[in-house]
C-alpha cells in the first residue's frame, strides 16, 4: 500500500545513505535559542544506543521494553478476547446487580420451602 510512495520517496532523496547524511544535516527554520534539541544526535539513525550516555540504551530497549511489550500484549489479550467474543459464550455476561438478584431469590425460595 505505501511501498509506491516509499520506493518514490528513496529515489527522490538519493537512498538510504543520502536519507543519513540529508537527516543529520536537517535543521528546522524555527528553533529555541541556547538549546540544542533542534539538532539531530549524532548516533539519531543507530537502533542501539550507548547504554550509559543514549537517550534510550540498549539494555532498557532490549531487557525493559521486551518486557513491557509482552506484558501489554497478554493483557491486552486478556481484556481484548472477552469484548470480541462474548457473544460466544452460552450464557451472555450479566452485570453484578442482577447476579445478586437471582442469588437472592434462590436463597428466598429455600427459605420459603424449608419454612413450609
């Protein structure tokens, strides 16, 4: 779907080594004076940052976010599978106030018949 703009994209900025140099140089027209966070990092196109002076080291991605994504993805799951197919079930959910109602008129009707 999007690879006709990408492959367009690419031959129009050179390829990927242009698309490094022309990044590193970017420079937007509106900046904030005395600071440095307009300019792009010199490791900007590494996926594995310096562990101690990166943005975001190599450890916190590889050991923090793995965890992090598994951890969202189960209970996204959790959360995601009853929504979706709840409709399948034999008996469809019943909010807990109602629960009780049939609990308690269960429990009223064996009182009344033990009372008889």
């Amino acid at each position: 779907m999007f690879r006709p703009y990408l492959l367009a994209a690419f031959n129009r900025i050179g390829g990927y080594q242009n698309l490094e140099e022309v990044y590193l140089k970017a420079i937007p027209s509106k900046i904030i004076p005395n600071t440095t966070c307009h300019l792009p990092r010199a490791d900007a196109m590494h996926l594995f940052r310096d562990p101690v002076a990166g943005d975001l080291p190599w450890t916190g991605m590889t050991f923090g976010l793995t965890i992090l994504a598994t951890w969202y993805w189960c209970t996204d799951q959790a959360s995601a599978h009853p929504c979706m197919f709840g409709h399948l079930t034999s008996t469809p959910p019943q909010p807990p106030s109602t629960r009780l109602q049939q609990r308690w008129r269960r429990r009223g009707s064996a009182n009344q018949s033990t009372v008889v």
